[in-house]
C-alpha cells in the first residue's frame, strides 16, 4: 500500500499491510534543541524535514485561521465587547483563504499516493475563546451570548469559504477543527451549552465536507470522554490526540463509540522510561489498532525530556508494531473471508 491507501484502509476499517507512522503535530523547539545537541543533523528542523529523516510517513497539514490582534499576555482578552469584536472584524477574515500554489504542489503528490493531506480550521470554542480571553469566553456563554453566536457565524461564513477553495484544487484526506474544549477532568462547558454555541455551526460545515469525502475530526486535549457522544451526534467523525494522562482509554471509547475514529493516544510520559516501558504501552493499544479506525501516534508533542536515542527506539518499536498490527489486520480479514465463504456453502 502508499501511504494514501494506507490512511483510507485504517479509517475506513479495511484490511492494512501496517499501520501508518504518522506524527500529527510538530515536535516542541525544546525537543528540538536537545536533539540538535545529541545528533540530529542542525539542517534538519523543519516539520516536514523530520518526517523524512525518521522514515514517518509525509501528513501534510495546513492551518487556516483568523488573523486574531496578539493579547497582551497568553490567555488574555483582546476584546471585551460586541462594539469592539465589529470594529475588528473586517481584519480578522482574509479575503484570500489559501495558498493555492502550496495546495497545488500537495495536491500532485497525493494523487501519486506519497501523503496524506489535511486542513485545521478553528472551531467554535476555540475562536471566541481567542478573542475574549479563557476566563472571560467561560462568563460569555452566561453573559454575552449574542456576541458567542454573532462570532461563530462569522467563523462559519469564512471556514466554508475556505473548504470551497481548498476543495477547488483537490480533496483532503481529513480536517480537524481546533477546539481543546476540555482539561484533565472533562468539558470546560455543558452539553447543553456545546448544544446551542458549536452544534449549529457545526452543522453547517459538516455536509460540505462530507459531500466531499473529508473525514471532519476534533481537536481538542483534556479528558475527551465525556463530549465524545456530543461531537458523534454532531456528525464530527474522528477524535484527537486522546491524552493519556488525562485518564482516556482507547479501548473503552471504541466499546462505546464503534464508528468513530481516532488518532494518537500513546503515552508520551512513556517515551523516556525505556523499551519495557514502551513495549507495554505499543501493547495496550494493539488490540484496537487491529481492528481499524485508530491511529496510533504520540498523544501530543513529544516532550523534552525525551532523548534523541530514546525517540530512535521509539521510531523502531513502532516500526516493529505496525508490521505486527498490519498482520494482524490481514489475518482477521482472511479468518473472517474463509467463515463467508463457508457460510455461503
């Protein structure tokens, strides 16, 4: 299989030849500034340039979002009012959505089967969020929740402005809206507030992209358990990274949620402790892995106290257990090929 064919097998829960060996976010610059100290080559620093230095299959990905004003500090507000939000408001959405000479040379080698193309776009929690600040986005779905709904139709407008473009030029594989809606405990907000401010916003989005066959996954860090269901009725597809540390387990959300699909999930914190270790986590997602829809990758960057050496094994146990997931994979579909054929007799 090429790496496209390998993506669409995983998440359509077909038969694969392995899994793919995939990084869906950037290293940190800190990790990357130990490597550089311990052996990685100084040329290479680009995202990109590191998939084809450690062998990981090519997931191209391009972020299209807002031109948010800086806040005077993470976290911050950058307005406080509806009169404020209208005055920024002709700054915030670019006329030209893309850059259609990158998307065009993505474009030709994904049509050869060499990568995988993918889109982020912000999602309605995260949006507001950017602009009112953490605490006060938290008060406004209480105290401003005209100005929620004014923000995300706006938001909406331009992301399906955006799918058209991109979608003028080839077909993703799969987006994923940036929402980090939850923390380690659940949701930051109520089903019933994820009903009212991102339901209907997503529900305008969501047909387009399925007419065109792009998987739509949400983005979001933090115990996802809870607002899984809520993403599902949604018509959201897919989850990512699934944090480990924040209690979420792979195997119960597949029990619970069979069609949805998911990427990441392997305990960083594991990456530094050896191959024991790692072993132990490879295997305690084998078995879902298996049987298609998931794909594992690091359940966010990969932390600075991660060695060179120790990411070096990291990349050769995974090696070792895609191959295995992909056997495994095979024989489950010969085993469940031979009882048709003798049920049919």
């Amino acid at each position: 299989m090429n790496t496209r064919e390998r993506f669409q097998a995983v998440m359509k829960f077909q038969p694969f030849d392995r899994l793919p060996l995939v990084e869906w976010a950037s290293w940190w610059s800190q990790t990357l500034d130990r490597w550089h100290s311990e052996g990685l080559p100084a040329n290479v620093t680009d995202r990109y340039d590191l998939y084809q230095h450690f062998g990981l299959d090519i997931y191209w990905q391009d972020w299209i979002a807002p031109r948010i004003p800086p806040a005077p500090v993470h976290g911050a507000s950058v307005i406080q009012s509806v009169d404020e939000y209208r005055k920024i408001r002709t700054t915030l959405f670019p006329e030209h959505t893309i850059d259609k000479q990158r998307w065009e040379t993505w474009a030709a080698v994904q049509q050869r089967g060499n990568a995988v193309l993918w889109f982020t776009l912000n999602g309605f929690f995260w949006f507001p969020r950017q602009l009112l600040g953490i605490e006060p986005h938290l008060y406004s779905f209480y105290d401003q929740p005209e100005l929620l709904h004014e923000m995300n139709t706006d938001l909406a407008k331009w992301n399906l402005r955006i799918i058209e473009d991109i979608c003028s030029v080839c077909t993703p594989d799969f987006m994923t809206f940036a929402e980090d809606l939850s923390y380690n405990n659940g949701p930051m907000l109520s089903q019933v507030q994820f009903d009212e401010f991102l339901k209907p916003y997503y529900a305008q989005l969501i047909p387009l992209l399925k007419r065109h066959n792009i998987i739509p996954i949400v983005d979001s860090d933090g115990d996802v358990t809870m607002p899984a269901p809520w993403f599902e009725a949604a018509g959201i597809e897919g989850i990512l990274p699934l944090e480990r540390q924040a209690g979420v387990d792979i195997a119960k959300l597949r029990t619970e949620y069979p069609h949805l699909k998911f990427i990441g999930h392997f305990d960083k914190l594991t990456m530094h402790r050896g191959e024991a270790a790692m072993r132990t986590e490879f295997e305690r997602l084998l078995p879902t892995a298996v049987a298609g829809g998931f794909l594992i990758s690091c359940d966010h960057q990969t932390p600075p106290g991660v060695s060179y050496q120790d990411y070096q094994l990291y990349l050769k146990l995974f090696h070792e257990y895609a191959t295995e997931a992909g056997r495994q994979s095979q024989l489950r579909a010969s085993s469940g090929n031979h009882r048709a054929s003798r049920a049919i007799r």
